[in-house]
C-alpha cells in the first residue's frame, strides 16, 4: 500500500503520495492538498488491482514522436495507402497533437479535434481515415501499458456516406465503348463485363488471357504514387483471381491485342504504348466520351458498379459475384449492392408461379393417360 508523506516546500507544505509499482519500484508525486494525494492513491491503488496500472513517464511520450513511430512499423501496405496515411498525419493529426503527451489527451480533446476537422471542411470519409489512423496509435499505446486507456471514447463521428454509384445498362456500356477513342474500347467493354478495377486492367499482360478458354487471370495491379507508376500484387489474396468472359468479348479482345500492341505485352497500353496513367486517361479519353454520351457524373469505377448490376438483373448468385469482384466474402457484396436485389423477390414469386403450374400441366397429362389406358 501506498502512504502520504506531508513535506515541506519553501513556505508551504505539500503532500507527497509515496507507492510501489507492481515491479517494485517507487514512485512519488505532490499535491498541495491532502484530499487530492489519497484520491491519486486510491485511483492508482484501484489500477494496480484491475492490472491497469502504466508507468506515468512512458504517458509523456509525446502524441507526435508516438504515432510516427507506429505508422512506421506498419508492414504490408500497399505504397497509395502509405502516402494516404502519411499525409493525414502530417496534415490533420500532427497539427493538433504533435506536442500533446499521451497521458493527457482526453476525450474532449478529440471530441473538438473532430468539430475543428467539420469545420475546415474535411469529408466525413477523410475525418474517418484520420480517426482511425489516431485510434490505431493509441490501441498500441493502452497495449505496450503506456496508458491505462483510450481517450477515443463515446466519440461523436459525421456520417460517412457511400460515394453514388451510377448504374449504366448493357447499351449504355456499349454506346460509350463506341464513342471513346478506339484504343481504349475494349478496356470499358471488358471493364463492364468482368468487373475489373482500372488498375488490374492497366496491368493486365497478354499471357492473363486464354482466349481459347475465356478466362483472363487477375496477378497485378497498376498504381500511382507521388506521380510515380508502380507494378504491385492486387489488394488482397482475393483479388488474385480468374474470371470467365462472355464470347462476344473474346472477339473483342483479340481484335485489339491484333490492332493495339503495347511494350511489356500489356493488354491496354497508353497512347505511347506504355502503362496507362489514369489522371490522362480521364481527363483526355473517359470524360469527353462520357459527355457525349450518358453524362455525368460517371466514374470509371462505375463500370464495377455497372457489372454487378448485370448480374444480378441476370439472377447471378452473390457469391459468383463475390468471386468475380475479388472480394473475400459475399456480405461486401449484400453490403453494397443489397438494395438491387429487392426487385428480384417478385421475379422469384413469379418463377415459382411457373413451376406450381408446371406440376399442374404435369398431372394432366398424367390422368388423361391413365384415362387412354
């Protein structure tokens, strides 16, 4: 147990509470009040017994020197999350935080962190990526027993809507493939029909297809990092996959690998013949086409969007959808996409309308034969 020392400082007293830590070593601290040193002694006793306790001097390691040094320890990042990451801890962490000792930031402070974030005028989906980046600093710090707790508690976030999605029709698909220049009709025309992200189609080689078999395997992607373009594995295990494509693309492609040869074997090669760079892309080929055609807004990704519409306007089980996106489980596909699978319930009611009448048509047939014999 702990004890109360009353001392003499100067002209006044202070009352120092005097403990052993768990490991033995004593510690000390004054207050000028009495009633405030047994309040620090009970909470630190009440800790030790909740094995909560933390050494009071790793809390003021400073919020700055901490987040910096855990951000630098994250393995496995795709190099675009890196530079995302980085830049919201310079831009929006550090700016507030840099000085501010882990022990004392408080849920207060992050509760006006976040008003101050609204009121520059971050997206709620930019105020998340940051928040997360925060929590993820200070889960490590309550982990290595640098502080008893979180202060991210009880924390009022905006909402984080889901950017539009905008669902183009099968014609809609093939009016714009047409209208845009024609080295890049097959890449909208495979992007609608397979479902494939800009960057695993820019990094797409010719020895991913078999035509003959109509598949096309998905090995890399194409990204962009501080105007730098980069070859690197797909986002997750998942993304490293096989997808069947429909006859009519199978022409398609062939006829533009024979038209469009690129360096490297790439399937959809710039202008130049090198990797597509998605910034002159869009700004040189998708948005006029888009213009003279379904208008915008529409994104490249909506093509995505668009090919899940397809097949689940086709009756596609969501797990063959699933599969075909690159995503791990079926719930990120209900998640997304769940609000398109209500207008199948009555097609469902419908078909099985038909088969009750099948059953029907089939006992008729069966007693007008027993009725022949």
């Amino acid at each position: 147990m702990g004890h109360i020392q009353r001392r003499q400082s100067g002209r006044r007293s202070v009352y120092q509470a005097r403990y052993r830590d768990p490991s033995g070593r004593e510690h000390a601290r004054n207050f000028t009040r009495r009633s405030d040193a047994d309040r620090h002694l009970a909470t630190v006793e009440a800790d030790k017994v909740r094995g909560q306790w933390t050494d009071p001097r790793l809390a003021r390691i400073t919020l700055g020197d901490w987040i910096t040094e855990v951000d630098a320890s994250r393995r496995h990042r795709r190099p675009t999350t890196e530079v995302r990451d980085e830049s919201l801890i310079r831009n929006l962490i550090l700016p507030t935080f840099a000085d501010c000792q882990l022990g004392a930031v408080r849920p207060i402070d992050i509760d006006t962190w976040i008003g101050d974030l609204v009121g520059r005028g971050y997206s709620p989906a930019t105020i998340h990526k940051a928040y997360q980046l925060l929590g993820r600093a200070f889960s490590k710090a309550v982990s290595g027993d640098l502080i008893p707790r979180t202060p991210l508690r009880d924390i009022d976030l905006p909402r984080a809507d889901r950017p539009t999605m905008r669902f183009l029709a099968a014609e809609e698909i093939r009016t714009l493939a047409d209208a845009i220049a024609p080295a890049y009709r097959a890449l909208v025309l495979t992007a609608g029909f397979t479902g494939l992200r800009f960057g695993e189609l820019a990094a797409l080689r010719k020895d991913n297809l078999n035509l003959l078999r109509r598949t096309l395997r998905v090995e890399q992607t194409l990204t962009e990092v501080r105007g730098a373009l980069a070859f690197g594995p797909p986002k997750t295990e998942a993304a490293r996959r096989s997808v069947t494509i429909p006859e009519f693309l199978v022409r398609e492609l062939a006829a533009h690998i024979a038209q469009h040869p690129g360096q490297d074997d790439l399937v959809f090669p710039s202008a130049e013949g090198g990797p597509i760079r998605r910034t002159n892309f869009t700004r040189r080929d998708w948005l006029p086409a888009v213009r003279a055609t379904v208008g915008e807004p529409c994104r490249f990704h909506d093509l995505r969007h668009s090919h899940v519409a397809l097949l689940i306007k086709g009756g596609q089980h969501p797990k063959v959808i699933a599969s075909r996106l690159g995503h791990i489980s079926v719930r990120t596909v209900l998640d997304v996409y769940g609000h398109l699978f209500e207008g199948l319930d009555e097609a469902a009611a419908t078909a099985l309308n038909g088969i009750w009448e099948g059953t029907a048509d089939s006992t008729r047939t069966s007693q007008a034969a027993d009725s022949v014999a």
